[in-house]
C-alpha cells in the first residue's frame, strides 16, 4: 500500500474515474456529520455529473464509524476510507488527496464551515477558465471567536511572508485542485505537507471563489491552541530556514555585545575603577546561555524533521477503503461464478 518513499498507492484498477472527488477529513463528528450529507447530497447530485465523496475516517471513536456505514449503504457514492487511528486533520487531507479518483478534488470539513453550495461554483470556474486551483477564500470569519480570528491572522500574515503573495490570504483548506495539481502534489516526497502552503507554492493557475466561514453546525472544534501552535510550527520550519538564520544573528548580536561590554570593562579598569561586576556577569551569562538554547532548540526543530524524513514512516495508516472493497470484490466475483 506504501511505496518506499511512504506514499498511499491506492488501486484504481477496475473503477471508471469519476469527474469531481470531494474529500471530507471526519473525525468524531457523530453530531455534524449527518447534517454535512444532508445538506452535501443533494448539491452534488443536482451537478448532474460523476462524483464520489470520499469521507477519511481519522480514527473516530464515537458514532461516526456507524454513521458512516449507513451513509456508504445509502448513498454509494459516499466512499469510506479509515485510518486505523487518530493521525490528524492535515493526514488525513493527504490520505483524502492521494487517493481520490476525480478529474477534479475538492476538500471539505465535515462541519459545514465550508459551505458545500460552491462546490459547483469553484468547479465550473475551473473548467471554463482551465483553473487548476480554486481557494475557498474566507470573506468574512465573523461568527469564528474574537481569539480565532486574532490568531488565524497573525498566521496567514506571518504565512505570507514566507510563501509570498502567491499565498492568497484567509485561505483554508477549502479549495479545488485539478487532477494536475494533485498529481504535482502527489509526486513531492513531502512528509509532513502543509496544503494551505504547498498549493500556493505551486504556483499553478489559480481563481478565488469568496465565502462566509460559518458556525460550526454541531459539535466542537478539534483544533485547539496546542494543534494550532503545531500547525504553524509546521507551517514555518516547512517552508523557511528563516529561524536558523535567526540563530546566526542572535549569536553575532551577542558578540557585538560582549566585544562592547570587554572595552568598558578595559576603559574602565585603565582609569582606575574596578567595575562592580556581579550582576553584569551573571546577567551576561544567563542571556548566552539563554541564546544558545533558542538556537539549540531551533536547530533540534530541523534536525528532527530530517530524523523524521530520514525514517519515511507514513502519516497514517489506511485500515478500510470501501472502493478497495468493491474492486476486490468484483475481481472475486467472476472466480466464484465459475465454480
Ligand atoms: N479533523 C480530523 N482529524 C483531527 C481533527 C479534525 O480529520 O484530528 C477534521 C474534522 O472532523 C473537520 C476538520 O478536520 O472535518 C476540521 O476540524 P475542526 O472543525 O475541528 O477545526 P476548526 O474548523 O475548528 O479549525
Ligand atoms: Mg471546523
């Protein structure tokens, strides 16, 4: 299932691609979850076009296993793929990406924060401009929490610093990749890839289709401060060597400090004056030692992310994938009719 670099190798064999892959991360989401369909199916079946949905399973322990079951029984077009434990909402968007079949991939929440009513709209903006990236871009973060917004902004600001302009602000991980764009995905040998950074790194042609971020339809956030300060950890030692730089100017700026601190101390013992030098010294001693173990630390942030490369073990593991299934299955089929 993993190829040597840790990259899902789904089966295709034996299943027609269809036009549109939504891709839906679900992780306890037994309250929203139902509402998400109900309000996802009919849009997609009005389209008129193929589709599947394929909802990633990141591990539930609540309902939302069963849930989904029944869901897959209604409604085959709703793909089920589980992890076979809790990996994380970036992970499993990879999972979702690496395994869809569609021309198109469209990534969603499963809490109705991402309206699925312009799901038709980014698509047809990509196929009658030959988009190959359509970002849900948030036009409005109103019903978000004072704190969310004030965090969520110091990010993307911080993020559009690193990436550049092309980064489009307030863009999530709602957006329409084409089967291009997700192929030049695909083939990066990323490990830990931050998709809100990676697309527009890209640089592939690209459209913007605005929404109101709403309310969370039911349940609660799975993202609280410590995942959101790894994300942009992530986000920042994925894309820049910046803090290591950092490193450097924070050791020369010492330097200069301690070469200034040495001629004081000269001048002053040359005309006589031994300088009191206790709190001096010691608070000297504290802020190197002090400097040494941010750059120590930032470089370990590196480091690690190399040890984890180096290691290439796999994000998540993919336990259940319902079109694997049915391939199967249809591939059994044909023996057993001839016994
Ligand atoms: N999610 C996931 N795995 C996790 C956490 C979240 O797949 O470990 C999913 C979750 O079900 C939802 C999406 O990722 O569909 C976004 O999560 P959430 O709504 O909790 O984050 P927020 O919108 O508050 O940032
Ligand atoms: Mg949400």
């Amino acid at each position: 299932m993993f190829n040597a670099a840790g990259h899902d190798q789904a089966p295709t064999a034996g299943r027609p691609a269809p036009l549109l892959s939504v891709v839906m991360p679900i992780y306890n989401e037994q309250e929203a979850l139902p509402l998400t369909v109900e309000r996802l199916r009919p849009i997609l079946d009005e389209l008129g076009i193929t589709y599947e949905v394929v909802g990633i399973d990141d591990g539930s322990t609540d309902a939302t296993p069963a849930i989904m079951q029944k869901v897959h029984q209604d409604w085959p077009e709703f793909r089920i793929v589980r992890f076979a434990r809790n990996s994380g909402h970036q992970a499993a968007l990879t999972a979702g990406i690496h395994r869809a079949y569609g021309d198109y991939v469209v990534s969603i929440d499963a809490d109705l924060q991402d309206p699925p009513e312009k799901i038709p709209e980014m698509l047809s903006l990509a196929q009658e401009r030959g988009l190959d990236i359509v970002y849900g871009v948030r036009g409005d973060r109103g019903t978000d929490t004072v704190f969310k917004r004030r965090t969520a902004g110091a990010y993307y600001w911080l993020m559009r610093r690193l990436v550049g302009k092309k980064m489009p602000n307030q863009a999530g991980d709602f957006r329409l990749l084409s089967r291009a764009a997700v192929d030049a995905l695909k083939a990066m040998p990323e490990h830990q890839p931050v998709y809100r950074l990676l697309v527009p790194w890209l640089g592939f042609p690209s459209g913007e289709v605005v929404y109101v971020r709403e309310e969370r339809v039911a349940g609660a956030t799975h993202y609280p401060l410590s995942k959101m300060l790894r994300l942009a950890i992530d986000s920042i030692t994925n894309f820049s060597a910046a803090p290591l730089r950092l490193a450097t100017w924070l050791g020369l700026l010492s330097l200069v400090l301690c070469f200034a601190l040495g001629v004081y101390t000269t001048v002053e013992y040359a005309l006589g004056e031994t300088v009191p030098g206790w709190s001096s010294l010691f608070i000297g001693m504290l802020f190197l030692g002090a400097v040494q173990l941010v750059c120590i630390g930032l470089l370990g942030e590196y480091v690690g992310r190399i040890y984890s490369a180096a290691q290439a073990r796999p994000a998540y593991f993919v336990g259940y994938d319902s079109a694997e299934e049915e391939v199967r299955a249809a591939r059994r089929e044909p023996a057993a009719s001839a016994r």
